[in-house]
C-alpha cells in the first residue's frame, strides 16, 4: 500500500475472514492510499487495484480509539 501524496510504502497483512478480504495495516497519514492485489486462481493470475481514503486516524475520532 502506498500514500498517493507522499509516496509512503505501509506494510500490509492480508486475509480473508468469512469470504471477505481484510488488509489490516497502520495508517500513519490521511489521504489517499493506492493497493495492488494479485492472486492465483485456476492457474490465472488476477491483479486487483485498490484506492483507499482514509479520512481519520487512530486517536482523532469522536470515539478516542479505531475498530
């Protein structure tokens, strides 16, 4: 994953609980963040791209902590 503005490389932990993917990562910046998934399926490889805005960070909500 990586921070459009300032080009920031943020480690990702991909996985997949009830059918759904989750990349659980730590957001150091608002903005827009771009991430490029690729994966085997029946001996194809897909590459999925995905734009992420992340509005709020850790501590800065209404609530003081993130879900």
């Amino acid at each position: 994953m990586i921070n459009v503005d300032t080009k920031e490389y943020l480690h990702v932990h991909p996985m997949v609980h009830e059918d759904v993917l989750v990349l659980h990562s730590a957001f150091t910046a608002r903005g827009l963040y771009r991430v490029w998934i690729q994966f085997l399926l029946n001996g194809l490889l897909y590459t999925l791209d995905y734009v992420v805005q992340v509005t709020e960070l850790p501590g800065q909500g209404l609530h003081g902590h993130h879900h």
